[in-house]
C-alpha cells in the first residue's frame, strides 16, 4: 500500500512539474569570443546628451561603458566585461542603452555640434569614469551641472525619445549581422528543450508504468487475502 501511495504521488508530481521546469532551464550558448582590442593606454571617453552611455571615440568599433560594464558589439552580437581589455563573455540580449545611443554621434563628435548646438564635450579618462559613473548617474551630473556640455542645451520630450527608442530598435532588428546571429541561435536553443521533453516524456512512461505494476500488485494481494479469509 506504502508504495502504491508513493507511486501515486510521484507520478502527479512528475505530470505537473515538467511545463515550469521547462519553463525556468537556463540553456546555455557557446559563441566565439571578440577578437581583443590593443590599447596603448586605458581609452578615453565621452558621454552623449541625454544619456549617462560613454562611448570611446578614437577606435572604430562599437565600444561603450554603462553602468559599470564594459560592451561590444561584434558580429551581430554583444559582450560585455568588467574590464576594457580582456574577461569579455557573451551577453544573451541587446543592452537597453543602445537604443539611447544617436547612430549620428560620431559626425557630431567631430564638428563639435550636437544637433545644431555647440557641443563642448569632456574626454574622461577610463579610470576615472570606472571611479565616479555611480556618483555622476546618481546625482544627475552632467545634465545638472554641464549640460552636457552642449551650448543652449534643451532636453527632449520623453515622446520624443520613445520614438526614437522604437525606431532605432527596428532598424536594428533588420541588420544583416543581427538576423544572421538570431538563425544560429534559433536551432540551438529548440535542440536541448526537445531533448529535455523526450526526457521527460520518458520518465513518464516508466512510472505509469511502476505505478500499473503496483497497482496490480496491490489487487492480487486483496484477492488473496480474501481467499484466506473464505477459507477460514
């Protein structure tokens, strides 16, 4: 009887908790790591109105610091370090802040113009950004003190930069190198849920099982102590 119970049990637990256990695996992706970047010393950056993303200006590549973590974007994918030069591991989303980022921001780098306005923009060195990021965001620095550094400096509507968040997330969903990333990473992630329902679907089928041959067993037990019972 004991492990009739315990069959029961088991194989209701077993019928229910497969859809969230599939719903929760952490499935895990191998990509290739970004080639490095040879600094001669710790890169210097600015930061874009409106936003507190740093970008360093004097590489070519799509290189920033935001909230403590060094990105890059690299073949269609992004990573991401504690560090400028090396530790980069891969980073499973777009980063939020990208859709801040102005696609225009190196043209107004180099004229010094922000949108029409004189952009008198600060070169921070890597240390100290690392140092005092948290206590610039923290205390709204740069729009409160500096403007940004950007002459007759006026913000834009939040409706404003809704839409242009929406915007630039589009065009960056119809990248080449984007939608190639998001067809290898496709197959990959569909191939270990597949394996982990067949396994699941497996251990059903034995404990239905265990618990048939239980429940038989349980039968004939009563039917022979009834037998023994008439008898006596």
């Amino acid at each position: 009887m004991k492990k009739l119970i315990f069959g029961t049990m088991l194989l209701a637990l077993v019928i229910v908790v497969p859809i969230q256990t599939m719903a929760q695996v952490n499935i895990g992706i191998s990509f290739p790591l970004p080639p490095p970047i040879v600094f001669a010393a710790p890169p210097e950056l600015i930061v874009l109105p409106d936003t507190y993303v740093y970008v360093a200006p004097d590489i070519d590549v799509d290189f920033y610091f935001w909230k403590g973590w060094w990105w890059r974007f690299w073949e269609g994918r992004w990573y991401r370090s504690r560090y400028y030069n090396r530790g980069w591991s891969y980073y499973n989303n777009v980063p939020s802040f990208y859709f801040d980022v102005d696609p225009g921001w190196r043209g107004y780098y180099r004229y010094h113009n922000w949108h029409g306005h004189r952009w008198n923009y600060e070169r921070i060195p890597g240390r100290r950004l690392q140092q005092n990021w948290s206590t610039w965001q923290k205390d709204r620095h740069w729009e409160r003190r500096r403007t940004w550094g950007v002459q007759s400096y006026k913000p834009r509507p939040q409706q404003q930069r809704r839409e242009l968040r929406q915007q630039r997330q589009q065009q960056y969903q119809q990248r080449p190198e984007f939608q190639q990333h998001q067809q290898q990473r496709q197959p990959q992630v569909q191939k270990p849920r597949q394996q982990l329902q067949e396994k699941v679907q497996q251990q059903q089928r034995q404990l239905k099982r265990k618990f048939s041959s239980n429940r038989d067993k349980s039968k004939d037990l009563r039917h022979s102590k009834d037998r023994r019972y008439r008898r006596l």
